[in-house]
C-alpha cells in the first residue's frame, strides 16, 4: 500500500477510510476550500460553526472530521512536492487505498490547482524577461603537448544571453552527452503529452 512519494501509516489509512465515507456530492468543494487555505498558508482552514455544519452533513464526528482534513492537508502538501501525470497520481491515490470517486476529485482539484499555479509562474517569467535570448555554441579542442603526446580533450562552449546577462558553460564530451540524454527525456516527455 506505498507509492514512493508517501508512507502510509495507521493514521493516514484511518483518514483515508474516513474520506472514502464522505459524502460524494459536497466532498468536491470541501477539498478546494482545504486546497485554497493550504495554498494561502492559513492555519485555520474550517472555523468551529463551519466545522458542525461539516459534521452534520458528512454525518462524522469532529475528531473524524479533523483526521480527514489533515489527511487531506498531507496529502496535498506532498503532492504539490512533485510532478505527475494525473494518470499516474490517480494510480497511487488509488493504491493508498481511496476510492474511485475520491481519487478522481483529488486529481481534478490538483490538475486545476497546478494549471494555475503553471499559468502564474508562466506569464510572471514573460512579464520578466523579454523573448531575446540568444543560443551559441563553439567547440574547442586541446591538443597534445609535448609533456603529453596525443591527448586530445574535445570541449563544448554554449553560451546564453539576453540583454542583461550572459551565461557561458564549458562542457567535456560526458558531460554535454549527459546533457543530451537529459533533454532528449523531456523532449520524450513533452511529446507524450501531446499525444
């Protein structure tokens, strides 16, 4: 019952059976209220008349109330720590033992969660730097010397820059391969999420 970016534990699988058992209908808006306050960072997510109407509509009591919302809280604060295709989060929410439904609402409410957080980050990064930035690249070699017959040592030179900075890199072969195969998974991940 783990996935390699949450441990369970009996707590967590005792919130996660009490969030199996939530009502279907109201669990939706109940866990963007939990996701808006978590992102905003504010302690008290629910005030204690919030909290009876909560109770009297899930039909819990309060302390199994205040599990699933810091179970929630938890799970939230992990995932927000890493990457996933909602395919894949599905499958682990799925194997930290919640239900269909429940899963499914988390990765809709995490999917809308990211995109905006994706857009903010994005159109804050274009409001800050301007699209000229330029990309060159030389390739020197040191030669042998006469303390060191036939050493050959390729180097790679990529330089990026924009209008305030310059950036230049110098690379050995294994490192700018490395670089390659690094690049050449995202270009493998982007074109899978076209597809």
């Amino acid at each position: 019952m783990d996935c390699t970016w949450l441990k369970t534990s009996p707590s967590l699988n005792k919130g996660i059976s009490i969030i199996n058992k939530l009502d279907e209908a109201r669990f939706e808006q109940f866990l963007r209220r939990i996701v808006a306050k978590l992102k905003a960072q504010v302690t008290e997510i629910f005030t204690e008349d919030e909290i009876q109407k909560l109770e009297k509509i899930f039909g819990v009591d309060q302390e199994s109330l205040v599990l699933s919302i810091k179970t929630l809280q938890y799970i939230f604060k992990r995932m927000f720590k890493y990457i996933f295709m909602p395919v894949d989060l599905k499958s682990d929410l799925k194997t930290i033992g919640l239900n269909n439904e429940k899963s499914d609402s988390i990765v809709k409410v995490w999917s809308a969660e990211t995109r905006t957080t994706l857009t903010e980050l994005g159109s804050a990064a274009t409001e800050k730097s301007s699209d000229s930035l330029n990309f060159s690249w030389k390739l020197n070699a040191e030669l042998s010397s006469e303390y060191r017959k036939k050493c050959k040592v390729p180097k790679a030179y990529l330089s990026l820059a924009s209008e305030k900075n310059e950036i230049e890199i110098e690379l050995t072969h294994p490192e700018l391969y490395s670089i390659f195969l690094q690049f050449e998974s995202i270009q493998n991940e982007l074109d899978y999420l076209i597809t």
